[in-house]
C-alpha cells in the first residue's frame, strides 16, 4: 500500500499491486486494473518511485530458497 494525496489535500492509502496505468495529463491520473480512476498531488514519478519502494519491501519479506 502507497499513501498518495488527492488534489483536495486528503491523504489516501492505494494498493500500489492494482495500478494498471499512469499519466501526467497535467495531473497525475492513477487507472487500476478495475478502471476506477484517481487524480492525485504527486508526480509520476513519485508514484513510480513509491510502487516499486512499496515492491521491494514486499520483496524483502520472502526467504532466500
């Protein structure tokens, strides 16, 4: 889960493992794989970065085999 924040300045929790799509159309526009749609404060790239933060904690809690 990646905290983001809604134009508003609401704060809200999205599961980063849904998010089909992307895009700075100016804004950044969320799409999850469902087609619900989210318009948020951050960057692109801050929500990239976030996700795969988000990714590589996952990662992290799975044993070496």
């Amino acid at each position: 889960m990646i905290t983001l924040t809604r134009l508003n300045g609401k704060p809200f929790v999205i599961n980063a493992e849904l998010i089909r799509t992307v895009e700075s159309n100016p804004d950044t526009t969320i799409t999850l794989i469902n087609g619900d749609h989210f318009i948020v404060k951050e960057t692109m790239k801050d929500v990239i970065d976030r996700s795969v933060d988000y990714g590589r904690s996952l990662r992290k809690l799975i044993p070496p085999s």
